[in-house]
C-alpha cells in the first residue's frame, strides 16, 4: 500500500513538473513575442520620424526609464533592430565618489520625449560597449 502511494505521489509531481515547465515555456514564448512587438513599435516609430527629417546613419538608440532596466533588454533589441543600442545612464559622467551617494538604478530618472528613446549618430566611446 505505501509502495502504491509513492508510485501515485512520483507520478503526480512528474505531471506537476510537466505543467510547470509548460507554464515556463508559454511565458518565456510570450516575452519573447513582447520584445518583438516593442522592437516593431519601435521600427514604425523610426519610420514616422524619418517622414519628418533625415535620422542619422547608422544611429544609435538610447533607452531610458524603467523599461530601460530590464535585464538585457538594450542587447535583445539591438539584436532585433541591429542597431547600437543602450541604457542612458544620467550619472555615469557623475564622479566615482559621488556616485557613492546616488540611488542605484539612474535610467529610471531619465526621461526623453516623444517615444521615450533617443536616436543619435554612434559615438565612438559606446560603439561596442
């Protein structure tokens, strides 16, 4: 009876695992399908604004606020948009010391307008940073 029971328990959490990693696998699925669709928002954006003037080639995207503090997002979508892109850190030219004092986390403070990106010509100190 007890050899039973254990069969039935090792059989429930198997399928319980199962669930789980289905359950992972959907949300990994669906952050991915996130990240394209902010990259393609993005594409359209960049689209609209060379309509009203000429954006420098090959530019750089800049991401700030909280979105910019997403793990690795600055990576994924120069990856999809094959652009330089990074994190705008409005402290990084502060002094090591008083940096000290500063909260962590800077790119939540910036805020640029319209789109909530800054599109620049590449800079040779964040060219492949």
């Amino acid at each position: 009876a007890e050899w039973e029971r254990l069969v039935q328990l090792e059989h429930r959490l198997n399928a319980e695992r199962a669930d789980l990693d289905e359950a992972r696998q959907r949300a990994a699925d669906e952050e991915s399908a996130g990240r394209e669709r902010v990259a393609e928002e993005l594409r359209r954006t960049f689209a609209y604004y060379r309509t009203l003037a000429p954006l420098p080639e090959p530019f750089t995207l800049w991401l700030s606020g909280n979105t910019a503090r997403l793990p690795g997002i600055a990576g994924e979508l120069s990856a999809l948009l094959e652009i330089p892109t990074f994190v705008f850190d409005p402290f990084e030219s502060v002094a090591v010391d008083a940096h000290e004092n500063l909260p962590a986390g800077g790119p939540q403070f910036a805020q640029a307008p319209h789109a909530g990106c800054s599109i620049s010509a590449p800079t040779a100190s964040k060219v492949g940073k």
